[in-house]
C-alpha cells in the first residue's frame, strides 16, 4: 500500500472499528500526533491512551485483513506512522 489510497483505506478500515475511543486515537495517531499529546488532547492518561492504541490498532489489523489486505509484522507498526506535514 502507498500514499492517498493507503490513507484511505486505513481510514475505511477505521471506520468499521465499533470502539468510539479507539477509533479517535488511531484518527490522532494516523495524523501524526504522539500518544503523549493524545492522551493531552483527550485529557486521558498515557496509559489509557497506550491500551487504546494497542487494542485499535489490533482492531485495525483485523479489519484489513477483513478487507482482503495482508498486513505483515514489519507494517503493522508503521501503519499509523505519518509525517506531521498530513495535518
């Protein structure tokens, strides 16, 4: 996957997440912002943010593969990666 139609079937897969909370945090993260200044922007602590994060992006994973994409382990983490420039 690359470029706008990777984002935007990350984005699709994200919408198909039924977490509300998990949803944001990815949607934040996919935009480049740290989890320290997402938990500040939700007013959550780092570690809610963290557990959301790891459960949504597992979601996410899911729904990929749901989708029909492979997502291998040296993709995962880099999926949600954007620059700040995306903003």
């Amino acid at each position: 996957m690359q470029g706008q139609e990777d984002i935007r079937i990350i984005m699709d897969a994200i919408e198909r997440i039924p977490n509300e909370n998990w949803k944001s945090v990815l949607k934040l993260r996919l935009q480049g912002y740290r989890l320290s200044e997402i938990a500040e922007y939700l007013g959550w602590s780092d570690d809610s943010v963290k557990g959301a994060y790891k459960r949504g992006r597992w979601c996410l994973k899911e729904e990929l593969q749901n989708m029909g994409y492979k997502v291998h382990e040296e993709q995962e983490e880099s999926l949600l990666r954007e620059e700040r420039a995306t903003r």
